[in-house]
C-alpha cells in the first residue's frame, strides 16, 4: 500500500501488519528498553564511522550485536558489543552462542562504561568542551576576555539607517 492510495490510513496498515505478527514501535526507547540485546546494523562499514543506532542501545543499557564501524573498539570496550560480519556464513550461530553465553549479564559494567562515554565524551556539548580545553592547554588561554553585548534586531537596523547620514557628518 501506498498512503497516497484512497482507503489506506496507517491504521489500515498497522492493523494488517500486526496480523502478520509486526508491531510497529513509534519510540526507539520503548523498542528499545525492554531488551537485553538489540541488533544495530549501519548503512554501511568503514573503519571510523559509527551513528546514533550504536549510541541509543548503550543509552537504553542494551547490548548490541553491531555490525558497522570495524574499528568500533577504538570507542567503546569490546566487552560492551557483539561485533559481528553480516556476510559471514556463521553469523546467526555467532549471536545465539553470544545470547546463550549471556553476554549481557556479564558485562553490565563494560555497558554501563560505553553509555558514559556517549554521555559525557561523544555527544556535541562535551565534545566542543573537550576540544575548547584542548586548545587552551596546547596554545594558552583565549586573549582577554571582553564583553559583549547582544541588541535587539531594531537597534541594528537604526544603526544601518544613520550610518551613511554620520559618514556625510564626518566629511
């Protein structure tokens, strides 16, 4: 179905999705949560890219059998993921023996590590404050500090307005 089609609203494919055994998850959380482990599968593999999939199971104190960045452990401690190859003949057989072992149950503190470092070294803001200190220990501290001041759009405006009437003044 197309939702473009007349007749089909998503509850209509919601409804004909959940007889086939699908339910739909409107939250990662939620999907997310309730599990142990959970697969996190990039687009696509290279040695220095990783996103948010890998990100949100450690948030939701997941463990996940990830296939995507190949150097993923130069991030986060091998002990918190299952790393697998997609295309290996044996990757399903490699997961089960993973759940089995109970890989989650005994690596909590490696997970619990990998969510700190998503919270407080990868996300944006502690970056940027990582990157800020790294500057100032390498080159020194910023020159002196100075005031600013932040105005309201009119008062620029009023500025653009007068300049050339106080260039003319000058002259």
């Amino acid at each position: 179905y197309y939702l473009r089609e007349p007749g089909v609203s998503r509850e209509k494919i919601k409804a004909e999705q959940a007889e086939l055994g699908f339910v739909c998850v409107e939250d990662k959380w939620a999907g997310l949560v309730p599990y142990q482990y959970a697969l996190a599968i990039e687009n696509f593999s290279n040695p220095f890219y990783w996103s948010e999939k890998l990100a949100d199971c450690f948030l939701a104190w997941t463990m996940p059998i990830y296939y995507g960045c190949t150097r993923i452990t130069d991030y986060f401690p091998a002990e918190a993921l299952i790393q697998i190859d997609i295309n290996a003949p044996d990757v399903a057989e490699q997961i089960q023996s993973a759940i089995s072992s109970n890989a989650w149950q005994r690596n909590r503190d490696a997970i619990a590590y990998a969510r700190e470092l998503v919270l407080n070294r990868y996300q944006l803001f502690p970056f940027v404050a990582q990157q800020i200190r790294s500057f100032e220990n390498t080159y020194g501290s910023f020159a002196q500090k100075q005031v600013v001041s932040i105005q309201p759009r009119q008062y620029y405006q009023l500025s653009i307005k007068f300049a050339g009437k106080i260039q003319a003044i000058r002259k």
